[in-house]
C-alpha cells in the first residue's frame, strides 16, 4: 500500500519513460490512474460460431488452426504472418501484420479463443491483428474487458496491468467522498467495490452499480463545490434603494414583453431587497432583450449612488454597449465611460480618473476592466455579456474591484434545463423566453453544396436590393487540417473576389487577425462599405449589422446546432426580410435531421435541446468554454435522472451541515476542494 498521491513514476512497473507517456494522459499520482477510467469495454465472454458472425462484427471465436502459420514479407518494414483456423462451422483467415514472433504462439491443430473486428463477407471471413489465447486458459476472454483512452508509446497491455497495480496499491484506502447516509439512501456500492468494477467488471450489473455511483458521485461533488461557491459570495450587499422601474421603462422608445419585466422585477428583489450580493444569470435568445434588462439593473444601482461596470467580451460589442447605453442613462444623469485597451495611454488615465472619483457611474469596456490600473469609487454592480466566453475566475476577478459586488450575467447561449442546474449552479437564473414583438423569423433552409450557383445568384440579388451577406467557413485556410472539402476562409474569400462576385466588395475576418484588423474589418462591413463578410465564427459574437439580411454558413454539417443559431442571429437586426442558408457538404442522413432542426425552429431552448440528444452534452459543458470542472463520467442527457437526485441530495446536506464540518463530511469536504482547485490550475 502506498499513498494515493504518490507521483506515479514511483508506482511498481512505471518508471521516468512511462511516467512521461502517461502525463500526457492526465495522469501524475496513484489516485490520477485510478481513475483513468475506461471509455468503452469489449465484452469477450460469449463465444459465438464462425458461421453466425457477420462482417464487421467485434466477437470471440473458439477454433484451431487448420494451415501452418506463414510469414511473408512484403516490403522493408512489413511483414505478416497468415494462417487459417476452423470452428467447424466455418474457416476464417487470420493475419497478423508487423507481429512476426505470433507464427510460433500458433501451433497447427491446437484450440485457441481469438477476439477481434472480423473483415472480408460471408463467404469468406477475415480476423487482423486478433487477442488471442489457448483454449480454456481465459486470461484475455471470458469477461468484460475495459477499453482505456491512449497515447502513442504506451502500450494498451502495459496500461491495463498498470490499473491492476494501482488497485492492488490501494486497497484499503480508496478515496470515500459520499458520505454512508447518502450511499445509503440511494443505495449507491462503497468505493472500493465501484474501482474494481468500474476497471475490471466481473458482469454487467456491478459495471452498471460502478458507473451509477460514479455519475452520482461527480454530479454530488460538482454541485456541493458550486453552492458552497454561492453562499461564499456573502456578506452585506450594497445597499440599493427600491425605485419604481416605470420610471426607468417610460423613456424607452419601445414597450417591455412580459419576459423583460420579469427579469427586471427579479433583479430589482435582488439588489434592493436580499440579504447577500446578488449573483443572476439573465439567460435569453438572440434578440429577446437582454441589453435593456442589464440597462435597468444599472440604473438602479447608479441611482442609488454605486457605479456599475459593464463587461462585453470584445471592444466591438462594448463600444456597441456604450452607443445605446450612454445617451439613454445620461437622461438621469449618469456619466457613462468606455474602457478598452485600444485607448491611449493618455485617455486611458483620464477615464481610470474618472472611474476613481466615481465621476464615471456605468463603466463599459473588455477584460480592461479588471486590469490593475483600474480602481472604482464605490462599485456596486458588475454586469458580464456573453457568460461563455468569461470564466468563472474572470468574473470574481471583476467582481473583486467592489467590496461584495452584486454580479449579473447574461448569456445569449440557451441551455437545456436539463443542464442549466449544473452549468450555472452558483447563479440564480432569469429567462427571457419572448421575443419583442414585430421581428420577423430569419427564414432558414438547408441546401447542398451541387446547388452553390443557384447560392450566389441569391446573394448578388439580396445585394443589389442593398442588404448585406455573411459567410462563414470552419477552416481559415488550406492546409490546417486534411483536405476534406471544407471552404476555408481566405481562399474562398479571394474565390469569391476574383471569380465569383468581382463587382462587388469582399472581405474575410477570423480569428488569427490581429484585434485592430479584426475590428477595422468589421467597422467597414458595419459602416456599409463591405457587401459580404467571410469570417470564420469570430463573428457570433460581433456587433449589429441592422442591413446584414443573409447568413450562409459552408458545411454546416460541422458546426453544432447552438452554434448555427448563434450565427443565424447574426442577421435579422433590422427592418428587412433576412434569410440564413446552410450548405451541406457532406454527413449523410444524420446531418440532414440536424440541420432539419434549424430549418424548422427559431426557438434557442428548442435547438438546444435538440443540439443535446443528437450530439450530447459536449457543446454545453467543460472546463474551456465554462471554466467549471469537466465531467469525467456522467452525460448530462442520459444520466439526468441521477443529476436531479445528485443535486437534491447536496442540497438537502448543504441544509444541514453547509461547512461540511461533521465527521461523516470529512473526505467530502478534501474532494469538493479538489475538484475546484484542479480548475483553477488550468
């Protein structure tokens, strides 16, 4: 036995080499190839008849070798023995290819278990690189058999026996973070019986007890962390005067929807009457109205005589911000100031002075907010734009500049519900689930790509009517990945330029552009000057283009669903009729549904929902886009029923024990500590 934090170079059968392959997995300690699980498993226990196994199959086969085995060399450096086995129900050719010392492990006439993908028709059966073993032995069939994410240099023999060691290793000390009451209650294995089963499962109900309890164990632990993280952000709140928000909403020059209300009235209980900061994710679709909700919350709090700093994720959008914003609060005489990094050193001083003497109530601008030259007065009110594109730390980095900041956040992004509780566990939410009246549904269809003339003979129709068109491509140029088809940015756009639409004004943005050519770019597309924009998805997030009525977006087989939506909102900000366009390229029946969906709906939650079921959680959870800890086990679609327990049960413990001080707690407490601090170190 030796200490689960032990570095795993000191692990029996390890050493410096291996160690190194397998830092590239993630792993560094004992407790890391613990739990190192498996991403899938092969199940070797059914032996089934050569004659029964269809090609393409994955199956064990009991037969002996009929031929001598052969060893041909094809060229330097390819060798493959060959050789021929029988079940009596059928023959089948098995090769063996680089793996010359196998002709003498295979003796003509003895019985042998073999394990493979089997190949070649009905008539003729073949079995590659098979695991295989005498007859009767079952060291490598006759079970479930895990199958382990890899890197190149370690071998898939090598891993396994080394996830033997470390459960031998640890026995009797295996990491216990539920407590007995809640593995009780949910009739949940202890985590000794869960390690063993959940590497080396002896049939599928422990495999399925093994997993259950990790799932629940992960959601348990993830959302403890995340209201331990709320209830920190305590203390006494600044104080906001209860003000009649008609008072706000009679300058707009638009009535409120219902949603827009009550995300307001939300807010206002928050800030004017809760007993700690306000911590509130406004969470609404693209166009609903969310700019106007954060304008609401800071002129409550500037006119209660705290400042408010407003944080958008590019200079476009916050200079965007700054231009709606400032002339409508200056009507209740709240100075207004514009922070990003493009300003000179000399503006730049004049607005931190500004913002010091508390001059400057709403401060708008990008991660120069929370630089260290920048000091509030009294800052009361942080607002972030676009939730996915800040991390959690981000926003306590912000919301550190005021003593006990209310934090608003809003997120164009529509979550499933489904995940909403565990993606957003630390805030409260508000959804604006309305659309203001009067804007038009984006008209959306799905063509193929054998269609594109058809393609640019709408757009330079759109054009000479005097709109505006987007494309967006998923590469920015030739030779970033395999050629597979897919447009990529720089080559289309000059295509397009020279080729296609030579009249016209043409442009590309993406990401490897320097921020001031990025922002230049889109100014003049903004400004009117560019006809169509070819960008990469730099663009979900940008400014308003009220005349931009076209998005088209080339093989939106490989973008997710959300995403496409995101694009698709691109458009559809002003007065005219707009349309997005998807080009298939490629992907088969399975695209044509997804992209079906989009054709169908406008509706964000609807897409997202559907984004969810058909690709699975990964667009919407993990550590990159959300700076919470990613799910090693759990899927946020199937598993939904263990989330909602798993959240009940750490609440109902939050209730009774929030420090998670009792004994019973104790590993729990070191495993919630954990799990947010090897976030933070990322």
């Amino acid at each position: 036995m030796i200490p689960l934090d032990t570095e795993v170079k000191y692990v029996k059968g390890v050493g410096e080499k291996k160690a190194g392959f397998l830092a590239k997995l993630g792993i560094f300690s004992l407790r890391d190839l613990l739990r190192h699980f498996p991403r899938e498993y092969e199940d070797r226990r059914t032996v089934k008849r050569l004659i029964d196994i269809l090609p393409g199959e994955s199956a064990c086969v009991e037969g002996a070798v009929v031929s001598t085995p052969q060893l041909s060399r094809i060229r330097r450096g390819l060798d493959i023995v060959r050789c021929r086995i029988s079940d009596g129900s059928a023959t089948c050719e098995v090769s063996f290819f680089n793996q010359s010392w196998q002709r003498s492990r295979l003796v003509p006439g003895e019985e042998y278990v073999f394990y493979g993908k089997f190949g070649g028709d009905l008539l003729r059966r073949e079995l590659t690189n098979p695991v295989f073993e005498p007859a009767g032995e079952a060291r490598q069939t006759g079970k479930i058999v895990p199958v382990y994410p890899m890197t190149a240099g370690l071998r898939r023999s090598d891993l396994t026996k080394l996830i033997e060691t470390a459960l031998a290793a640890a026995e009797g000390q295996f990491p216990e973070p539920l407590p007995a009451s809640v593995r009780e209650r949910f009739g949940l294995v202890d985590a000794e019986s869960a390690y063993r089963s959940i590497h080396f499962p002896e049939n599928d109900e422990a495999l399925a007890d093994a997993r259950r309890r990790f799932v629940f164990e992960e959601l348990f632990l993830l959302s403890l962390g995340l209201r331990r993280a709320r209830e920190g952000y305590s203390g006494t709140p600044p104080h906001v005067e209860p003000r009649d928000t008609a008072e706000f909403t009679r300058v707009l020059p638009f009535p409120l929807t219902h949603a827009q209300e009550r995300a307001i009235s939300e807010i206002k209980h928050d800030l004017c009457f809760g007993t700690r900061p306000m911590n509130r994710l406004v969470q609404g679709d693209v166009g609903s109205g969310k700019t106007v909700v954060a304008a609401a919350a800071a002129w409550l709090a500037c006119k209660s005589g705290h400042q408010t700093a407003f944080m958008a994720p590019t200079e476009l959008l916050a200079a965007q911000h700054f231009r709606s914003l400032a002339p409508l609060l200056s009507r209740f005489s709240i100075g207004t100031e514009l922070l990003t990094g493009s300003l000179t050193a000399a503006q730049k001083r004049e607005a931190q002075a500004r913002i010091a003497s508390g001059e400057a109530q709403l401060v708008i601008g990008t991660h120069a907010l929370i630089s260290g030259g920048v000091e509030f007065r009294d800052l009361g009110l942080v607002i972030t734009d676009e939730q996915h594109r800040f991390g959690v730390r981000q926003r306590a980095a912000l919301a550190a500049k005021g003593s006990e900041a209310h934090i608003l956040v809003m997120s164009a992004t529509p979550i499933p519900r489904t995940l909403s509780l565990i993606i957003y566990g630390d805030l409260d939410l508000s959804v604006i689930d309305e659309l203001p009246p009067g804007r038009t549904p984006i008209k959306t269809s799905v063509i193929s790509a054998n269609r594109r003339e058809e393609l640019y003979a709408s757009i330079r129709r759109l054009i000479g009517e005097g709109r505006q068109a987007y494309i967006v491509c998923s590469r920015v140029e030739d030779g970033d990945e395999p050629d597979d088809g897919r447009k990529a940015v720089e080559e289309y756009a000059k295509t397009l330029r020279e080729e296609v639409f030579p009249d016209l004004r043409v442009e590309y943005v993406h990401g490897r552009m320097k921020q001031k050519q990025k922002d230049e770019v889109m100014e003049r597309f903004a400004a009117g000057e560019v006809d169509i924009l070819v960008a990469t998805t730099v663009i979900e997030v940008g400014i308003d283009v009220p005349n931009a009525a076209l998005m088209v977006v080339e093989n939106a087989e490989n973008f997710g669903l959300s995403q496409l939506h995101q694009l698709r909102g691109r458009v559809g900000r002003g007065q005219y009729e707009s349309y997005c366009v998807l080009v298939r390229g490629g992907g088969g029946d399975a695209a044509k549904e997804r992209l079906g969906v989009m054709r169908d709906t406008n509706d964000g939650f609807r897409i997202a929902e559907s984004d969810l079921k058909l690709r699975g959680p990964g667009d919407f959870f993990g550590s990159r886009q959300h700076g919470l800890p990613a799910l090693r086990v759990a899927d946020l679609d199937a598993d939904a029923e263990t989330m909602t327990l798993a959240s009940e049960a750490a609440a109902e413990l939050f209730r009774k024990d929030p420090a998670l001080a009792s004994p019973d707690c104790t590993e729990t407490l070191a495993a919630v500590r954990a799990l947010f601090r090897e976030q933070a170190m990322n």
